[in-house]
C-alpha cells in the first residue's frame, strides 16, 4: 500500500486520477481544435469523461483479473468507472443547461 498525503492506493490505482483528466484533456482539445463550435464541443466533453469510464474499467478489470489489489481508496479500480459516468452526466447536465438557458 502507497500513501501519499491522503491519497492511498495499491498497485496501479493511482491510474484512477490520470484517466479521468483525460476526459477534461479530451474536451479541451476538441474545444481548441474546433474553435469553440458547441454541437462538436460538447459533445467532445461528454465523450471524453465516456472515454474516460471505459478505459478505467477495461485497465482495472485487466490488471484485477488474478485476484491482485489494484485499489484506490480500498476499492477496486474498475469501480471508479462509476465516477467517471457521473461526471459525463454531470458535464451532459450542465451543457444542456448553458445551452437552453443561455438563448
């Protein structure tokens, strides 16, 4: 077990982080590259924190897969795709809000 500050975690679940910023990465790139269009950019935020829950879940089913502790916080790291669900939902919420509010 790893413990830095009041992060634990154990094996490769300090991966957990890392792939669910690239679900923001994702959206910032797409926003730059498209130049602020909304249908493409905000569909490119939803998609990433998506992208970001599935790879979360596929890396810690993998690396879980004989029994071996891959965990954050005591749980296991494929448990974190939930989180990154909630933030796609959480991101689908606020773009549908901006977008109808803001007309």
């Amino acid at each position: 077990m790893f413990e830095v500050g009041a992060v634990r975690w154990t094996g490769a679940g300090c991966l957990v982080g890392p792939l669910l910023l690239l679900g923001l990465v994702v959206g910032v790139v797409f926003q730059e590259v498209f130049d602020g269009r909304q249908v493409i950019t905000d569909i490119a935020w939803v998609a990433g924190f998506v992208l970001s829950a599935i790879l979360i879940r596929v890396i810690g089913r993998r690396l879980n897969r004989y029994g071996t502790a891959h965990t954050l916080y005591d749980s296991p790291m494929e448990g974190y795709a939930w989180l990154a669900i909630a933030c796609a939902a959480l991101t689908l919420g606020l773009v549908l809000l901006i977008r109808f509010v803001a007309v």
